[in-house]
C-alpha cells in the first residue's frame, strides 16, 4: 500500500530560472568594459538566500539557470534582481523587485530585468503558493481590443482633432498647403 505524504513543513517556495540576457544596445566605453562579460543575481529581499549565474563572456548569453528560494511571506516577500559586467565587479543599472503575490501556482511567469542597453529574461514559478489558475481568454487580457475605445486603449487620440475644430475663425480658414492632402481641407 501506498503511504501518503507527510504534509509539508518546510516554507512556501520560489523557483526562479535566469534565462539568458541580451545587452547588445549597451554602450561598453561608457561603463569602461573591454571585453564584454555578464552575470545576474537574483535573491529574496531581507533575506540571505541569493543566487548568482555563472559569468558568461558576451552580451547576449543563455544561462539557462534555476534558483529555488524559500519564501516566508508571499504577500509581502519580493524577488530582486541586479545585472553586473566586468566579472561580475560592475553593477549595471539599478536593482529591480518585482512582488510575488500575484504570481499563479505552477504557472511561470516572465519577469525582465532592464539595464541600460538591454535586459535579463527571468521565468518565474510560484511552486506551493500564489492564486490558482483560471482560464484566461483574449477578452481577459484585453489583447489587441480596439473596438471598446476605452482610455488606455492603443486608439489614436482625437484629441488634437477636437481642438482644430473647436479654433477660431480665422485659423479655420487656413491655406490648404499647411495639410498633406488638400482635398481633406473644408472650405466655408
């Protein structure tokens, strides 16, 4: 027979793969690097538990390489993120948090970390903790929804349209030259 599994004791936990990073935009003279190196540490915050890739030379490795962190509070602990050059002595950009509490329980999820010149893909998993996964349809993510014309859309803004028509009598007899195409141009 088979024996069930203890429940168990250890803390909810956070696994984290540092894919690869791609910098090639980043201007290697002004940071004073010669010859182009990367590595990435990512760990809890206010926690010692960190992790850190092995250096890679370029400026688009695949490291391809997976951290598991304990993580006493989900709804308040955060993942951070620092990206470094130089064998790992030169700290490029700012160090980057991204909050756990939203992440879906064995879904992973990406997280970048952006640098000057690029960024640091992450795949994030939330292994025994985060919400359960619901079906996600286009709708939901409201993905290329343009007919709704809602704020925050990526419609064009009439704004500008709304202003010319709204202007004052003389500037609405302007020449037709100040348009690309005269025959938009309403003549009184």
């Amino acid at each position: 027979a088979r024996r069930a599994r203890p429940p168990p004791t250890n803390m909810p936990s956070l696994k984290v793969e540092i894919v690869m990073c791609n910098v090639k935009k980043i201007d290697t003279k002004a940071y004073g690097i010669e010859k182009p190196d990367c590595t990435c540490t990512v760990g809890i915050e206010g926690t010692e538990q960190s992790f850190t890739t092995r250096t890679e030379r370029g400026l688009d490795p695949q490291w391809e390489q997976t951290a598991t962190f304990e993580v006493a509070n989900p709804s308040k602990d955060r993942l951070w993120g620092k990206f470094f050059m130089n064998n790992n002595t030169l700290q490029i950009g700012d160090q980057q948090f991204f909050n756990l509490d939203k992440l879906v329980t064995g879904k992973p999820t990406f997280k970048g970390i952006i640098v000057p010149g690029g960024k640091v893909d992450l795949m994030v998993t939330a292994v025994d903790f985060g919400t359960e996964d619901k079906e996600t349809t286009l709708d939901d993510m409201n993905f290329m929804n343009l007919s709704d014309g809602e704020e925050g859309g990526m419609m064009m803004s009439d704004s500008d349209d709304d202003e010319e028509e709204e202007a004052a009598p003389e500037e609405a007899a302007a020449p037709a030259a100040a348009t690309d195409d005269a025959s938009t141009v309403k003549r009184p």
